[in-house]
C-alpha cells in the first residue's frame, strides 16, 4: 500500500522541515499543498534543494494546483484540489508525462470525470465520516467508470488506517496531524509506512 504524505503548508520554514521529515522518514510520495503565502519562487527553491535526494530515493513530487509550475519545474505531477480549471486545460497544459491526482467527494463526482485522462482520484475527508464515499468510489472503479487508483485521505491514523483499506482505498494519505504518543513528525511517518506498506 502507497503511503501519500501531504505537507499542508503556509510557510517556506515549514515547507523545507515536512520534506526533511517525509524523505528522512521514508516517504516515497510526497504531495506540496502551500497556500497562497507561499511563493512559487519558493517552491522553485524548496525543489531545487531537495531535487538530488528525492531522485536519489526515487521519491515523486506532486504540487497541489500550481500545474503550470509543475511543468516549469519538471517534478513529477500535479494534484488538482481545485476543480475550476478544467481538467481538459491541465492535461493539454502539462502534456502526456505528469502525474495527474484530482480531488473528489462523491461517487456523482467521479461519474464526471469519465472520458479524462486521469492517474489517481483523492477523496478527502476519508475518516471518520467518509467511509461510504470510499466504498461507493472503489465500487465506481471496480466497474471500470475511470481506471486509477483511489487515495484517501484526512483523518487517517495508524489506528484508524484499516478501515479506509477494506472500504476500498488503494493508497493513503497523511499528514503532520500523524504525529501521536509524544513522537516526532519523522518518526510519526515511518511507523505509519512502516504498518501499512
């Protein structure tokens, strides 16, 4: 099982210590979803820093919405949270080679996207609430509606992690809200890599 691990950042100082703990703890996916305080100049320089290691360790990079950075940059896909762009503009804007992850948050919501050239759908929130979701979306990709993956996310826990997998989740998303017990953010993430990979 794929374990995402989402940085959920609205500063450079925080972005840089989150890679450090994803890549240090093992983390071979790792997803920078910054807001608006934090410049693309930033990311450039965060990617630039880390670009050697994360190759090294053949981990991939996925920005969340930034899809013209992602192709400036050359990292390796784009999360689309943002669904006012259309997803016909993404892929023509990137080309054929990034990874191409969108949110969604109901099964109406995968219908949708049929006929799209899609690598992976995110459903947040996926615990404790959103276990229907998951079962009705892998239900929608068992009858071949889109083939990709699904990933969820928000609320999932070493404890809690199960659920979203026998509901029908391929991979898992984490975050910094991971850490538990008095441990520290790496050590948090590869415990979880550790149980659910």
């Amino acid at each position: 099982m794929l374990t995402q691990y989402i940085i959920n950042t609205s500063s450079l100082t925080d972005l840089e210590t989150q890679l450090r703990a994803a890549l240090d703890a093992g983390a071979l996916w790792v997803e920078i979803n910054a807001d608006s305080s934090v410049s693309d100049a930033d990311i450039s320089a965060t990617v630039e820093k880390f670009r050697p290691e994360m190759a090294e360790k053949n981990a991939v990079l996925i920005l969340a919405d930034r899809y013209e950075l992602v192709k400036e940059l050359k990292v390796d896909g784009v999360h689309m949270r943002d669904r006012s762009v259309p997803l016909s503009k993404v892929r023509v804007a990137l080309d054929a080679w990034p990874i191409l992850g969108v949110s969604v948050s109901t099964p109406e919501d995968v219908q949708a996207l049929r006929g799209n050239d899609i690598d992976y759908l995110y459903l947040s929130p996926a615990l404790p609430s959103g276990l229907d979701s998951v079962t009705a979306i892998a239900a929608l990709l068992d009858q071949k509606i889109i083939e990709a993956p699904l990933v969820a996310a928000g609320g999932i826990t070493a404890d809690n992690a199960m659920q979203a997998i026998e509901a029908g989740a391929n991979s898992l998303a984490i975050n910094s809200s991971i850490v538990a017990d008095g441990k520290g953010l790496t050590e948090s993430i590869k415990t979880f890599i550790e149980k659910y990979s």
